[in-house]
C-alpha cells in the first residue's frame, strides 16, 4: 500500500511585503505555508506605502537598478536575479492590476491604490492554500524546528520543516516593524549590525520665526550636495519644525548619516538658482536695487520664492547678504550644517539589520540550517522610488526558493 507524504511545512514569520512573496513562493512550490503575524492583519507597511500614491518599482534598467543599493548592491542585485522590477509589473498584473511609468520612471497601479492589490493578493495567497494567523508574535526558537509564540489565547509552540523570518527593521513601529526581535527571538551567535535610520529626515535648530512661519513649506527646485563632494541632486525637501525632510533629503539620507557618524557633523550646500549660473546671478546681484528690499530684488530678478529667501536670511549674517559676490556664491552654495538624523521609529526604512556573511546564498543561516531571513531584517538599505519594496519582495522570493531547496521540494 502506497501512502502519500505529508507536504513540508514552511512557516514565515512577518506579514510584510517580504514575507507575503516568500509565502506565495513556498505555496506555488507546493510547500504547506503558515503565515504568523504578530498584528490583527497583514500588509500594513504595504499599506502605508500606498498612501499617497503605491510606488512598486522603478522603471531604469536593471543594471542602473542594481545600484541603488549602496555597498549591498553585489548581494541585492542576486535577489533581484530572481524577481526584478519587470517581474514586478508582471506579478501586479496577474493580480489583476494594470500599472504604469510615472515621468520620473517610478511604477504605479494605474489607480495609485495600494488596497486593491492587497486584497487581490490576498485572495490569491489563500487560494494557493497559505493559512495566515494573525496576532501571533514569535517569542523564542525552542530547538531547531519548535517556534514559540504568544497569541491572544496565551502562549503555543508551532513546529516547521524550515522558518522564513521577515519581521522588518525598527522604522514604523506601530506597524510592527520594531526591531524587538534583535533581544531573545533568535538562536545565540547571530552577528546583527545595528539598526538605523534610512530615508529619513534630519534636525535643525530654526529660528522661531522661520519655524513658526515656514514649517511645511517646499523648497523647490533645488540642488543639494554634501560639502566635500561635488556631485549633486535636484529635487525638493521640505522645511519641517524640527529641519528638514522630503524626497532629496531621504535620497542622500545615508551620505549625511555617514558623515555624521563620522564627522559629528554632516554641511549639505543648497543650490537655491539651480536653473542659473553663477555668473548671471553675480552680475544681476551687482546692479543697484533702486530702493528695492533684496526679499523684492530677488523675485523679481530670479522669481526666488518667499521661503528661500527666508532660508537666506536664517542661515546668513546681514553683512554677508549685502555683499553682491558672498550674495550671488550664497545663492548657489548656500552652507547648512546637520547634527541629528530624526528618531529610527520615524524614519521610512532602516539599515543594518542580520549581517550577509554569515548567510548563504538563500539567505540561510549557516549555523541553523532551515533558518531563513528576508526583508528589512537584512543588512542592507535602499533610496525611495520603488527600490525598498522590489528589493524586500525579492529577498522574500529568494529565501522561500532557498526553503524549498533545503527541503528538495
């Protein structure tokens, strides 16, 4: 008599972007999927990605893709070997979602929408079998294959033929992501490289006047480079009360991190002409004003809006702006000196997290076979744009191929 075999049994931990690829992943593969979520639902971050507008990928070309991703480009670049940013498109429209290039490449559902996808992924996660239980938090491995968690009905233990953890990094906290899997959830021996903030915004110290008056206004268009290099990047940020932040600012978030931790200090020059060149504005800086303020003179020669020009007057001395050459190189090189990154819980995304070396090449612990990460648990980190969640998504497929490797599904 013939009998059939019981399937094997992959549990993921972490109902995020990541851990909801590995879970279609593992069920595709014909692997018996538990998805374990320590919140009332799953998708939550994907959900908060979607606000405003659900960027699920970019558009450039792989080999330009692979590069966002800092000194982890080499690691990532083999995850998205698997699932890239075509693959991307592709799943969404079996999903039933059409999408489209935005003018600066970003991919979007045509809706912008986060929620139907969500929901149409959902759907087709439990048609493949994936059996979610939600409100469970991992607490301890008991062994190699025996996972504790707390639930709303007291603590279980739960048993697998391979764990894919993707618990996130420690940004958005109220999501889940809150980096308390660093202390007591893992085995002893796993080298963690501390959490920080990425894509986030940095302190300074306005006036209250500037701050009370301009909190929430644009800076734009706008070049911006860190003093010591000479590249730079336009785009805009936004003047908060407590510094500033915004899209530019997230971009080069790592760089002045960086230089911080380095430094204690990281100048950033701000290009306030960056459609003029210094010459123009030295010669027009020059001519006589007529009576004219110079809040006047520059709107009417450079049309600078109201909050630059406040921004002139917060980070320059009235000596400085009365001279027509320090005026016009302030123009185009505008010093601004950041001490303090915001809070990790504050910040779109983190980096550090479990180190890559100590994985193989599925993302496997090496000391724990059927141990398996994905997601921002990893050590790695990515700009805005559709970078973060192609990449998470693709750590996530990686490691449930490796799963099924390890189990010869």
């Amino acid at each position: 008599m013939i009998t059939a075999t019981a399937p094997k049994k992959i549990a993921v931990i972490g109902g995020g972007p990541a851990g909801l690829m590995a879970a279609q992943t593992a069920a595709e593969g014909g692997a018996e999927v538990h998805l374990y979520e320590r919140k009332a639902s799953v998708g939550r971050k994907f959900l908060i990605a979607g606000r405003g507008g659900l960027n699920l990928t970019h558009a450039e070309p792989m080999e330009d893709f692979s590069m966002r991703f800092r000194n982890q480009s080499t690691a990532v670049a083999t995850w998205l070997a698997s699932l890239d940013n075509t693959a991307i498109r592709q799943w969404a429209e079996q999903l039933g979602i059409a999408t489209f290039v935005g003018s600066s490449g970003r991919v979007f559902p045509t809706d912008m929408k986060a929620a139907p996808l969500l929901r149409a992924w959902l759907k087709q996660l439990r048609a493949l079998g994936v059996q979610f239980h939600v409100n469970h938090r991992a607490i301890a491995f008991e062994g190699d294959r025996q996972l504790r968690l707390q639930t709303t009905e007291g603590e279980i233990s739960v048993g697998a033929d391979a764990f894919i953890l993707a618990l996130g990094g420690a940004s958005w906290p109220q999501l889940g992501s809150d980096g308390s899997w660093q202390t007591g959830l893992l085995p002893e021996g796993l080298d963690i490289v501390p959490l920080q903030a990425a894509n986030c915004g940095f302190e300074i110290a306005w006036s209250d006047f500037f701050k009370d008056k301009f909190a929430g206004e644009p800076l734009k268009p706008l070049k911006i480079r860190l003093a010591d290099r000479d590249a730079a990047l336009q785009g805009e940020c936004v003047i908060s009360e407590y510094g500033l932040e915004g899209s530019l600012i997230y971009a080069l978030s790592a760089d002045i991190r960086e230089t911080i931790a380095r430094d204690g200090r990281c100048t950033l020059l701000l290009d306030l002409l960056p459609d003029h060149d210094l010459p123009r504005i030295t010669a027009a800086a020059g001519k006589p004003r007529n009576g004219r303020s110079l809040s006047d003179f520059l709107r009417r020669h450079f049309k600078l809006s109201g909050v630059k020009t406040a921004l002139l007057y917060e980070l320059a001395d009235r000596q400085q702006l009365a001279d027509p050459q320090v005026l016009a190189k302030l123009l185009k090189a505008l010093p601004l000196t950041l001490t303090t990154p915001r809070p990790i819980a504050e910040a779109i995304s983190t980096a550090g997290g479990v180190a890559l070396p100590q994985l193989d090449t599925h993302l496997m612990w090496r000391r724990h076979p059927g141990l398996f990460f994905a997601g921002e648990m990893l050590d790695w980190e990515a700009p805005t744009g559709g970078y973060l969640l192609t990449a998470s998504m693709a750590s996530g497929h990686k490691a449930a191929i490796g799963a099924m490797a390890y189990l010869a599904l």
